[in-house]
C-alpha cells in the first residue's frame, strides 16, 4: 500500500464536492484531509498510482491541488 500526499485548496465545505469523485473514481483506497495544516494535505492509501487522475480531477473541480514529495 502506498500513501500519496497532496497539496490542496480544499476547505472543509469543499469536502462534499471531493468526496463524491473520490468515492466515484478511487473507491477502494482510504483519504482523509488535515484542514489544519496550512496546505489542507490530502493523503490517500493505493496500492495503485493515482497521482494524475486525483491532481486531474480535484483541478477540474475547481480547486488546487499538486502532490507533493
């Protein structure tokens, strides 16, 4: 299982956006969001590489995101 790690813009009003594509798209891995680190982190468990479709897909919702290293 590998952890991929976020930057976002996401706020927690914003949670009810995400989570239906989450759910839609990457329905067997674990996420959760630190809204309180300053970089809103999104972390996600895979044992899949799902690094362009969350950046892609969080991007086209509207908000930023780039995963970080």
């Amino acid at each position: 299982m590998n952890v991929y790690v976020f930057k976002t813009s996401l706020q927690k009003r914003d949670v009810k956006f995400v989570k239906p594509f989450l759910e839609k798209y990457l329905p067997f891995t674990k996420w959760n969001i630190d809204f309180k680190d300053s970089d809103r982190i999104l972390r996600i468990e895979s044992q899949k590489d799902i690094s362009a479709i969350v950046c892609n897909g969080i991007n086209e919702l509207g908000f930023l995101c780039s995963e970080l290293e």
